[in-house]
C-alpha cells in the first residue's frame, strides 16, 4: 500500500508540476477532467446522484456547465462570462427540477450547485492564478499552502502531535501537527519568496507577503481537509472514489486544493499587486 501511494503521489506532483509550470490549455485540460471526476464524487456523495453508475439529468447538466465553463475560462476569462455561467447553471438545475417534478427533491438540486461551485468553480482559480499577473510565481503558492502545508502537519504531528483537536473528523489530526502545517507553510513561503521570487525581481522584498499567504492559505488548506472529511462521514463512506491508487478519490487528493487556489488568488491580488 505504502509503495502504490508514494508511486502515485509522486506521479500527481509531477503531472501537477508539468502543467502549472506550463499553463495555457494542458493546464486548463486537466483541471478540466480533475473538475468533472470530482464533481461526480460529490454528486455521490451529498445524495444528488440516483445511480452509482449512471448519470441522472441534473449530473449531465453539472457535467456540461463544467465543460462550458472550462472553455470559457480559456477562451475568454471576463468576469462576466463566469458569473453568466455559474448563474445560468442555478436557472438550468432548477428548470429541469420544476419541468420534471417531482423527479427529483429539492436537496437533490441543491446538491448539484453546491458540487459544480465546490469543485469546477473553486479550483478554476489555479488556472486564473497561473494565467493572472506573474502567474508563474504565484501558482506555486497554492502547493505549498496545501502540499506543504499537509507534509509539515504530518511530519510535526508524528514527532509531538498530543493533544487531538478533531476527534471526530480526522482521528489523527492533532493540534501541534496543525500548528507546525501553518508555520512550516509561512516558513517554505517566505524562503520561496526570498530565494526565488526576490532574486527574479530584486526591487521588491515580498517574502514576508508570500509568507503570510501561505500561512493564511494552509489555515484554509485544513478548513477545506476537514470540510471534505466532514462529508464523508455525512455520507458515511470511507473513500471519495478509487481513482488515485493509494490515496483514493480526486476529492480524497485534492480537497485542500480546492479552497487554497481562490485563497491564493485573491490574497495576491489584494497584496502583492498593491
């Protein structure tokens, strides 16, 4: 079990490496697929889904809203394109509620909006990150307040972690491992920053900011971690899916992502474009 998840672990950070290092349409392709999978995991797992392998109605609209959205986002990132998207999927999912009542309950619906705007819409800001200004500094980012983020809490929480903060949610999760995920994510920010981002453009000294949101990103990283966990235990099921071996669903791999890339997003451009 341990070799299959460090072989597949490894796999994602390189694919994960190769696209955000490259961009453009390898980058939006994958968040893409990444974005549909994991959008049927929650479908199956808030109770929208009928089937568990088959699509009902409201999934295909999900499903399609995702793939217009992707292309949207590539073709033409305008604000307003987005909102028409999101909120013309709202107006879709509840046609197809009153057109075919009384098909499908309400919770089912909401379901549905709340999957597409989890996982398409959330981590649709990686893209918008890495293709925003200075881009390909600020991407990394969002790694390092998930990623690192979760090897620092792991690594501390293994050495000191005492006191559990999370019982029932996350079993092993501990209070010095949250602790240490934070500072060590701030700490690999700011050497990030000064190393890197500074030497790149020595007029600026901004790695304290790229420390703080990192910092502020790994609080989030773990919000969304337990959030993810939380629906889990609603839905009872141990795993998301089986998608990524030794790791489980995208959702199971994924979901500290999730919230970190609008964090990312919207602390860089507040922060390190003032």
């Amino acid at each position: 079990m341990f070799v299959t998840r460090l072989a597949s672990g490894v796999v994602l950070v390189v694919i994960a490496l190769g696209a955000m290092g490259y961009g453009g349409m390898p980058l939006a392709l994958i968040l893409w697929a990444i974005s549909m999978a994991a959008f049927r995991e929650l479908t199956k797992a808030t109770g929208c889904a009928t089937d568990e392998r088959k699509l009902n109605g409201l999934e295909w609209l999900g499903m399609a809203a995702t793939t217009i959205y992707y292309g949207i986002l590539y073709v033409d990132g305008s604000d307003i394109f987005f909102l028409m998207c999101i909120v013309g999927f709202f107006l879709l999912e509840m046609f197809a509620y009153v057109a075919v009542f009384p098909r499908y309950q309400a919770g089912q619906v909401m379901a549905a909006v709340f999957s597409f705007l989890y996982a398409p819409v959330m981590l649709s800001f990686v893209y918008q990150t890495r293709m925003g200004n200075q881009g390909i500094y600020v991407v990394w980012m969002i790694l390092i307040s998930s990623w690192g983020c979760d090897t620092c809490a792991y690594v501390v929480g293994k050495l000191t972690g005492r006191k559990k903060i999370f019982p029932q949610l996350s079993p092993k999760k501990s209070l010095e491992g949250c602790i240490g995920g934070v500072l060590g994510a701030a700490l690999i920010g700011w050497l990030y920053g000064h190393f890197f981002v500074e030497t790149a453009f020595p007029e600026q000294t901004v790695g304290w900011i790229i420390a703080l949101i990192c910092g502020v990103g790994a609080v989030m990283s773990m919000v969304g971690d337990l959030a993810a966990s939380a629906i889990k235990r609603n839905a009872q099921i141990k795993d998301y899916g089986k998608l990524i071996p030794g790791h489980g669903g995208i959702m199971d791999r994924f979901d500290s992502m999730i919230v970190t890339a609008p964090m990312t997003y919207f602390l860089a451009l507040l922060l390190l474009a003032a």
